[in-house]
C-alpha cells in the first residue's frame, strides 16, 4: 500500500477539519443519515463531525479563515499560513506528569513536545480574557510551528464545550494564544464561555505531526491515527473531513464506522458502498496530546511555582456543585 509522506507546503495547503463527537453513542455502522443525526455537522446532530465544505476555490460553509470546529459543527477556510511543519524537537518529558494529566497517545521513547505549561498557558489566556486583564506575556515553552487544536470540556462528564484548530502550521505561542478563544468563544455550536464555567473546565492541547497519505483508506490504525478525507459528493463539490485520534478510539468504532461516520459529516448524503469508499483520499497523522483540568491548573501554579507573567491574583478554585 502506497504511501507519501506530507510534508512542508503540503501540509500547510490542507484543510483543517473538524474531529469529534458531542455524545458517545453509535449504534452499528453509520446508516445514510450518519451516526445520531443528520450528518450536517450542526449542533445537535449526535456525533459532531467535520463539515468543510471545500469547493474548488477553497471556500467553506459558516466559517472563518485559518479555523476550525475541533470536534464537530461546521468548518472553516484552509488556512493560508504557509510555516512548513517542523521535525519534533525535544522537549518536555511526560513522565513528570502528574497522574491526573493525561497526555495522549504517542511515542513514548522520545520526549513529548506538548507540555503542562501548554495548558497552563490556555487556562490564563482564557483567565484573562474573562476578567479583563491584561494578555499573559510570552511563555518559555518552544515556539516552533505545528498544526494544532484547543479543546475545552466541562463538567464530571466532561461534555464538549468547544473545540477548534488548525492543519496550517502556526508557532505555539500564538497559535495556542489564538485558538484558546477561539474555540471557547467562537464555536458556533455553543455560546460563548463565561466566568462561571471556569472552575469545571477541562483543557486539551492536541499537537499534529507525521502527516502521511496514504493508498488505502484502510490503512491506519485506530487510536494511533488521526485521520483527514478529501472526496467528492454527489454533486461534484470537493469535500473534507477530519477526526482526531482518539475519536475513533473512545467511541469504539472500526474503520469503516469511521470513515463512514466522516462521510456523513462531510455532507455526502448518497449511500455509501465499498467502491466509493475507493475513492477517497486519506491522509493520516499523529498528536500529542495532553489534557488538564482546571483544578490541576491551579495545583500547577501554585505547588510548582507556574509563572507565565500575569499580574492577577491566583483565580479561585470552587468544587464541583
């Protein structure tokens, strides 16, 4: 099975896409109306995936340049930063996390460059932008471009609350500056954040590497893989989709549920047979991941002396009502 590595310019010309689901629920393989809806990728549709609706011109349907619907609603534009994506450069080590932090899937004999500080570093802009301080200054944590999304979830169930990126690669700093409000201010599937969610939000910093495309639309591995499809629908329209790589994964669906399940997402509404699953065009990737709650925000900052340049008292942690 052929095989092409994405990198540099090609990778930056990609779509981003939207990955993820808003309930964990699938029963068999997805039928013509998707996975608990109608697979238009608006809220309320069940499963929350990509719709980018990109046509020969690169325009997409309710959307903004250089975003994306991290896990589901309607996409956006493919971004127009052309920053080549980088080699994985060393970094932070995983193994000095914490049991609660949750890094996501990856190698794990080299070090992770996704970091706690990362996160850290949401939570404040997020902070900040709430109580109308100033924006936290320049993190120490590397600047080198990656594509890259921000997810917020909330509560003990940790039910989506937003979720947008990118495929263009953009430097961490103000990339992660960027879509922490972006995606908890201006997913469209939700309202926008308020101070009073704070205390039970969760934030995910997902980095994507080792773009591939690949000749089979069966050849990657679920839980390992992220995956993103290009194909035309039943009109001639080009269309992409995309999920993360724990999508798959914590939904418990194989390949073909999957796929299909992105189909659907991605607005094709005809049935879906095995030759015209031939058809598509998949690429597939890598993140590091990793996940902090707010609460372990606040233990970071305050039992090892997290410092990030804010001038604002440590916010108040309240426990789940």
């Amino acid at each position: 099975m052929g095989r092409k590595r994405c990198v540099g310019a090609d990778c930056s010309k990609m779509a981003a896409g939207c990955c993820g689901v808003k309930k964990q629920k699938l029963s068999g393989s997805p039928g013509a109306g998707g996975p608990g809806g109608t697979g238009n990728g608006v809220a309320g549709t069940g499963h929350c995936g990509s719709e980018l609706g990109i046509g020969s011109s690169s325009t997409v349907m309710a959307g903004n340049v250089n975003r994306v619907n991290g896990l589901g609603g309607p996409g956006c534009s493919s971004s127009n930063n052309t920053n080549a994506l980088s080699p994985t450069p060393g970094g932070y080590n995983s193994t000095g996390l914490s049991p609660n932090l949750s890094p996501g899937p990856g190698n794990g004999t080299r070090k992770m460059v996704v970091s706690a500080e990362m996160c850290c570093f949401c939570f404040d802009v997020l902070y900040c932008h709430l109580y109308g301080y100033q924006p936290p200054r320049t993190p120490r944590f590397t600047n080198d471009p990656y594509p890259l999304f921000v997810t917020w979830k909330i509560g003990r169930d940790k039910r989506l609350r937003g979720c947008i990126g990118t495929f263009s690669a953009m430097n961490l700093h103000s990339g992660l500056r960027e879509y922490t409000l972006t995606s908890a201010l201006k997913d469209s599937r939700f309202p926008p954040m308020t101070r009073d969610e704070l205390p039970r939000l969760f934030c995910s910093v997902s980095l994507l590497t080792n773009f591939e495309d690949v000749g089979d639309y069966l050849d990657w591995e679920v839980g390992v893989h992220g995956i993103r499809i290009e194909f035309f629908n039943e009109k001639g329209s080009k269309r992409t989709a995309t999920y993360l790589p724990e999508v798959a994964k914590e939904q418990g669906w194989d390949h073909i549920q999957t796929i299909d399940s992105l189909l659907r997402k991605g607005g094709y509404k005809a049935p879906i047979t095995n030759d015209f699953r031939k058809t598509i065009k998949l690429t597939r990737y890598r993140s590091e991941k990793l996940t902090m709650s707010y609460a372990e925000y606040i233990a970071h900052r305050q039992h090892h002396h997290y410092q990030n340049g804010i001038g604002h008292p440590l916010p108040p942690y309240n426990h789940y009502s």
